[in-house]
C-alpha cells in the first residue's frame, strides 16, 4: 500500500508568498500597536513631571487657552488684512503727476486739484511751528507709535467722557492719509478695518517724514484747496514758507473740519479754533505760552475771497475723467474745459439742502445725491452729498445703493424690444421663483393688467413674471450694460425689483436713453484738455466716438408713452414740472432706505437719491415724495429760459393748461387713484384703470403747443 501523504501535492508558490505577507502585515501591525502604546505610556510618565496644581494650574490653562485664541485671531487678522492690501495695488502716488486747472462750460476758472512735486513744499522748508501746530492738534505721539496711538486713543475717548461730546479725535496722522489715500468717509466698521490694516503698511513702506509730507500735501483744507501749500495761496495769499505762528495755527486748525473753521466762511471761529491750536502747542510742550502770546493778541486775518465756492464734488470725478484721457499722453500739467454749469450746479445744491433743511427730520433722512445730465451727455451737475468739507465721499458716483423700483423700466424696455408693447397684457397674481415669492406693495393684487398700467402702479409680480416666463435676467442685465450703466449688475432673479447697488450717475445715464431717443449718451464731464502751452490733447466733440443706438425707436416711444404719466397720473406727481412735460420713475426700498426718483424732459436728466450714510430706515420716505421734490424744484429752474425740446414719442413738450385742468379732475373724481408717495397702498380698480387710460388719450391727442402757455393760465393748477 502506498504511502498517502507522497501522493499530496506540493503547495503552490503563490499561495506561500501571500500566507507570509498575511503573517508580515499581521505581526507588524501587533508590534507597531505595542510600541505606540509603549510610546504613549513612557511621554504620559514623561508630561507628569510637569503636572501643576493649585493656582499655577489656572495661570497654565490661561496661556493656553490664550496661544489657542491667538492662532485662530492671527488667522482672522489675515482674512480681515487682504481686502486692506488690495487697495495698494496700482500706483497709489499717481496724483502726483498731475495738476489740473478746470474750468465750466463757458470757461470761467472753478478750482484745481492734483500737485506736482515741483510745487510740493518740503517739510523741511516749512516753519517748524506750523509742524509742531500740526502735531499738537493732530497727532502729538507721531513719532513714537507705529501707525495706530493706542494711548492718543484712549486720551481721546476720556476727552470726549469727560466733555460729554465728541472733542477730540482718535485717529493718528498715519490713519488720516490712509483715509485720504485709499479709503472713503463711509462710516462703516469695514472701512475702519482697513485703515487699520493700511496704517501699519504705510508705516511699514514709508518714512515718518514722507507720511508726513503726504498727509500735508493731500489733506482737504476747504475752500476747494487741496495740501497746506494752496491752502496757504488761497487763505493768506502767500507761500506756506512765509506763515507766521498766528497764521499756521488756523491752518493747523483746518484738517479735521475745513467746512466749520474756514476763514473765508466764518473767520470768528477760524480763529478761535486757532486759539486751540496755540493751546495745545503749549499742553504738548512744543512750544511755551510766552512764545504764543503774539499769535493770540494778533491773530490772523485772510484774502477776501468773496463768496467762492468751489463744485468740489464735481471736480473730484472731473480729476479722475482727467487722469483717464490724458494717461497716454505724457502731459501733466493740464487746463480741463468741463461740461458744468455753475447756475445748475446751484440749483441742484439748493434743491438738495432746502428740501432736506425743510423736510428731513421728517423723513429721518440725512444725506443726498443729485446728477444732471443733457441730452448729449454733458454732465451739468452733480451733489455728492450736503457738505463736502464734512465728507469727501461722493454718494453721486460711489456710493452704490439698491435701485428698488427705478430699476424696472429697464426690465420693460427690455420687454419692449422682445416684442411687447404699453398693452400687452400680463397678469398680477401671487407668483413664485424657486422660494422667492416677492409681495406688492400692499399685499393687494389687481389680476389681468396693461404693462402701461403695471408700470405706473410700479406692481412687483408683472415685472418678476416677465422675467421668470418670457426674458430671463441675461438681456436686461445686457440692456442696462448697454444704456451706460457702469455698476455691476446680479443676474439672481431678485435683479428685477432693483436689489443690486447701481450710483446716481448710472441711473441718469441709464434713463437719458430715453431722453436722447435710444441713442447711448455717452455721459462726459471734459470738454477739452489743453497743456498750458496751448496744445489741445483732447476735444470731445472730435475724439469722442458716435452714438451707438441702444433701444430702438419703437421702444423708447412706448416706454416714454408711459412713463410720462407718472407725474401727471402716476406715483411721481409731486414731480410735475409747470407748463413742461417730463417723464420719470419712482423707487423705494426695503425698509425705506434709499428713495430715488429718476426722470427727463427733451432738455435735461436728473437722478435724485436720498437716504442716510449708515443705511438706517427712512420715515416711509418713498421716491414719489422727498426725492421727487428735490427734482422738481432742481429741474423747473432748469428749464427757465431754454428753448423746450420735446421727449422723444411725445409729440408736445408743453403741457396745454385746459388738459392739464381737465385730467386734474378727473383725477380727483376717481376715489381709488394712486397715492404711494402719501404711504398708502395702491389699488387698482376698474375705474382707476378707465381714468388713466382716458388721461393718457387726453396727452396723447392734446394738439402740439408752439410755445409754452401764459403763466396766468396756470394758476390754480
């Protein structure tokens, strides 16, 4: 019998190598565990050595806790520095290479801006008691901090405690040029971020000595006078080198609120302000109280500059329209013809303050904005805000705030050129966009509805259903591009109610479409540039491009068909210009923040914004109200003595006073007429509808006025 096991095969050699893996892997894990727990046990024994109790244990548990919170704070100082160090980017210093006189329309003298560094004094030929005039008032620890005075700051905070109000300022020269440099005057907790974030840099890149001579040559010292050299030309006729003690005190006096102490405006308080200023000298120990006791029994007196006053905000845009055009040209030295006109200018800040001044307690507003553009795009004023010697910052051309109804007659114009016309019919009723499912005003829906009645009733869900069902937002962010406006516009379906920022000088480029006929009005403010030699490197009326057609003429006459009803009928007939036609739209948004009214004549465009820099809610302040009587006062001025141009599909440009009468009454017969600028929600009725709808026949068909009416034929209208 044979033996058994010789009969058993061999194991195949494959099948060996995997077993001896298998038992590798298996021991090497088991004696990797056992040395890691060895490892563990030992550096367990080992850190008890360090084991503390009692009150050290807390000191421990602090630093550490404290090393914990400084890892994750270093990480968000970082995420906070990046947008801070943005704003460096680029050649921060460029206006030094130009200096720019400019001059209005007719080409009267109106103020300069820029400095060459020929006409930049150095800090090292100004008198020594105007830096030490500086330093007291300003920033007595400047050469000791690192761009942020912590114990200035803490000084500052118990001045104003013990005051009871705000006497002295925190920020150190390094954070005012920052301000100036890179920054706005929004009162934002960002933009203090930044200034932070930007001081250290400075601080880091430049000089004490060259901070210094920055922060003197750029700060506003009111007057229209940029720098403490042309502040010294324009107050006291002379060179900053020549100042006395008396004289650099007031001016020392200026950088922190050159609108309340200029001496041109108020020369009392300008020198008791410099009285301050000798004060501090002597508190900071700069200077004894024998060494100022000249400069108080003699102050300081000042040129007789008259009533100058500079469109300061105007010519800050104008500066940087300048730096644009002339950057290829190798000229620096320029004299800018602009496109202002100071009477219209006038009118616009006048408008502004006086409605402001009389009705902005009221409405809890505070600030506002203003542009006028002509038909061609000449830019005829602009008001960045009451007090440009408080605040720099222009809300006409930075500030972007939401659009909220003034934004849908380009959703409609949009509509038009897709084919729709004033009465295609769309219908209003609750409707939903994903999970958005925007309200009227009033909560009240009115079902099938005209776009000319959608427009004037200024109904949310017509123009989110035209959006949602036949355009998408793709071509109206492409039609409110193409009609000049610069701000960026979301394409999220919210878009369509106006919640993207837009500036008021986008909104009156936008709707001067409508007033040039649907032709692009190629807004501009230079009307030529010329060296000082004669050289013209720039005149508009040659280089500038052609009008490009925007919107064609069947659409801009359907949609200014309409919208020259809001101030006869519609929500902006607080905006009802005497004996002239015009046509314009109302906003409002959300918690009443911002309320815009933009409309146009044949002649003129004007936006008119008005809200509160902190965006804090109005008092139900909507478009048809404040905003539309800032217009109407500014534009009625306007138009005085000009030939009137009619609006492009309004066959008349005057309003003839027996229709103006007759649409007045039956506007008053109809109980359910529009009344948004009054805070009281719209409804739309059967009647209201047959009583616009008979108005409009009535302007439609009313005959063409070759001149505008007797001005006694208006009263009582």
């Amino acid at each position: 019998m044979k033996d058994s096991s010789a009969k058993r095969k061999p194991k195949a050699p494959r099948a060996s190598i995997f077993l001896a893996i298998d038992a590798w892997i298996d021991s090497s894990l088991y004696e990797a565990s056992f040395k890691a727990r060895e490892s563990w046990e030992s550096l367990t024994i080992f850190f008890r050595r360090f084991r503390v109790r009692g009150w050290r244990r807390g000191v421990i548990e602090v630093l550490s806790e404290g090393f914990t919170m400084g890892a994750a704070g270093s990480v968000l100082m970082l995420a906070l520095a990046l947008p801070a160090f943005e704003e460096t980017v680029g050649n921060w210093r460029q206006q030094d290479d130009f200096a720019v006189t400019f001059l209005d329309r007719y080409g009267n003298e109106i103020g300069r801006r820029g400095i060459m560094q020929r006409d930049s004094v150095p800090v090292d030929q100004m008198p020594d008691y105007l830096i030490k005039a500086v330093l007291a008032t300003e920033d007595r620890r400047f050469f000791d901090h690192f761009g942020i005075d912590f114990l200035g700051l803490f000084r500052a905070m118990s001045e104003n405690v013990r005051a009871n109000s705000v006497v002295q300022g925190g920020s150190s020269i390094t954070q005012q040029l920052a301000k100036n440099l890179f920054l706005n005057n929004e009162r934002t907790f960002e933009r203090k971020i930044k200034e932070a974030f930007l001081s250290i840099w400075l601080e880091h890149n430049l000089s004490k000595k060259e901070i210094l001579q920055l922060y003197l040559d750029r700060a506003y010292m009111g007057g229209g006078a940029f720098g403490i050299e042309a502040a010294a030309d324009f107050y006291f006729g002379k060179s900053v080198k020549d100042l006395n003690l008396a004289e650099s005190a007031m001016l020392a006096g200026l950088f922190k609120a050159p609108a309340k102490y200029a001496p041109h405006v108020n020369l009392p308080a300008a020198r008791a302000r410099a009285n301050v200023v000798l004060s501090n000298l002597v508190q900071s120990g700069f200077m004894t109280e024998g060494q100022v006791l000249s400069a108080r029994l003699h102050p300081a007196s000042v040129v007789d500059r008259g009533d100058q006053k500079s469109p300061d905000y105007f010519l800050d845009w104008a500066f940087d329209e300048v730096k644009r055009l002339a950057a290829t040209t190798g000229e620096h030295s320029l004299v800018a013809r602009t496109t202002i006109d100071l009477n219209i200018q006038k009118a616009a800040e006048e408008s502004v303050e006086f409605n402001l001044r009389q009705h902005g307690k009221e409405y809890h507003v505070t600030e506002g904005a203003a542009v006028v553009l002509e038909t061609n795009g000449a830019v005829r004023a602009i008001v960045g805000g009451r007090d440009y010697g408080a605040s720099q910052f222009n809300r006409a051309t930075k500030a972007l705030r939401q659009a909220g109804s003034s934004f849908k007659p380009y959703v409609y114009a949009t509509a038009m050129e897709h084919g729709f016309t004033p009465e295609s019919v769309i219908s209003d009723g609750p409707i939903s966009w994903g999970n958005w499912s925007p309200k009227n005003y009033g909560r009240s829906y009115s079902g099938r509805v005209t776009l000319t009645m959608a427009l004037l009733r200024s109904i949310n869900t017509v123009p989110v259903r035209l959006a949602k069902d036949y355009l998408t937002t793709a071509p109206i962010k492409a039609t409110a591009e193409a009609m000049g406006v610069e701000s960026p516009i979301s394409t999220h379906k919210t878009m369509v109610l106006g919640t993207s920022g837009m500036t008021v000088m986008d909104q009156a480029t936008g709707f001067s479409v409508f007033a040039n006929g649907g032709l692009g009005s190629m807004r501009h403010g230079i009307q030529q540039l010329i060296t000082h030699s004669g050289k013209v490197i720039y005149d508009w009326d040659h280089d500038h491009p052609q009008f490009k057609r925007v919107l064609s003429e069947k659409a801009v006459s359907e949609m200014n068909s309409i919208m020259v009803q809001n101030p006869e009928a519609g929500t902006a007939r607080r905006a009802a210009l005497p004996s002239i036609r015009s046509a314009g739209k109302t906003g409002t948004t959300q918690s009443y923040r911002d309320a815009w009214y933009v409309g146009f004549t044949g002649n003129y465009t004007a936006a008119v914004w008005l809200g509160n820099d902190d965006y804090s809610p109005t008092r139900n302040m909507t478009g048809g109200s404040l905003p539309a009587m800032v217009w109407q006062r500014l534009m009625t001025y306007a138009h005085q003595n000009i030939d009137i141009k009619p609006i492009p599909g309004i066959k008349n440009p005057y309003v003839d006073p027996k229709i103006a009468q007759k649409a007045l009454e039956m506007e008053q017969k109809n109980a359910a007429a529009i009344d948004e600028d009054m805070g009281r929600p719209p409804i739309l009725s059967s009647s209201t509808t047959r009583v616009l709808l008979e108005m409009n026949e009535l302007f439609k068909t009313a005959p063409v006025l070759e001149a505008p009416p007797e001005p006694e034929k208006l009263s009582g209208l």
